[in-house]
C-alpha cells in the first residue's frame, strides 16, 4: 500500500519499481523501504513530525500503549514515512490484524475519538474543499498520521531485518 504521491517524493514510476523488487538483494529482507532520505534517524523524524502535528507525540504514546507497547523516540529502524514500504505478506498480515485493526477500533470506538478527530493541522494535503468532496471531511485528523507511524515500532518491537 503505498501513498498516491510515491512516484512524485521518490521518482520511481511503476516499471523502476518492478524492476527494482527483481533484485535478489531483497530476498534476505523482511521489509524494504523506499523512503527517501530526509532524516538521519527516526528520532528526528519523530520530531519533525511533532512539530508538524503538535499532539501526535501525546496522541501516539496513547495508541501505543493500548497496544502494550512502549514509546521511546530511540527507534533503531531507519525512518519510513508515507507508507513507502513493502513488507514480507506474513509480517504485513500481522500488522494489519495485530496493530492497525485494534489502533483503529480504539480511535474509532472509544472517547479517544474526540482526541484523535480533531485537526491534525496538515498544510500538504488537499484544498479544504478537495478534501470534502472527496472524503466529506473538513479537516485531516490525526489518524492518518498516527497509523503511518506504527510501522517504526512494528518493525522495532518484531526486530525486522529492514533494507533501506
């Protein structure tokens, strides 16, 4: 699953990228990422990210610890942002049933919702009205945004061998 603007931030159209999946140098690997480099570490695209969004940081240590994880910034995962990513189908099964299903029942389905339904303050997205007409939303909340991280703690929490 990648997002809409893959080819646009990295420049790899779909024949680069079927090409580049044929190399064999994957084959050892649990998940490739095809984020482009922006930050030297997760920490720091952590920060930028809270920065961006001012209650992701309080809004994500609260999704993260319904699903009994612990939040650190010090992830030793390489950043993965925009859903730029392919994981093997087992660990990708995993994730969906085990951390996106119950991330999203909890802020879907409990009084968290009037914590994470609430403007995520998202310059990049879609006109005001783009962003209604196609999804009859007014603002871009935070779950989107809370989602898109959970890959790093995923892939740190289950030790996946990551090629970047």
């Amino acid at each position: 699953v990648f997002s809409h603007k893959f080819p646009h931030k990295t420049g790899m159209y779909k024949k680069a990228l079927i090409k580049s999946l044929e190399q064999a140098e994957y084959n050892n690997y649990d998940v490739i990422n095809f984020s482009p480099k922006y930050w030297e570490s997760t920490k720091d695209y952590l920060e930028f990210s809270y920065k961006q969004h001012p209650k992701l940081e309080d809004l994500l240590q609260k999704t993260l610890s319904n699903l009994g994880v612990k939040y650190t910034k010090d992830l030793d995962v390489t950043p993965i942002y925009s859903n730029f990513f392919l994981m093997r189908n087992e660990h990708y099964k995993d994730f969906v049933e085990n951390w996106i299903k119950p991330s999203l029942d909890y802020m879907e389905n409990t009084s968290f919702w009037y914590e994470v339904n609430v403007d995520a303050e998202y310059k990049s997205g879609l006109s005001k009205e783009l962003l209604m007409q196609y999804t009859n939303l007014e603002f871009y909340n935070y779950i989107p945004f809370l989602l898109e991280r959970l890959i790093l703690y995923f892939i740190h929490e289950n030790k996946l061998k990551t090629y970047n």
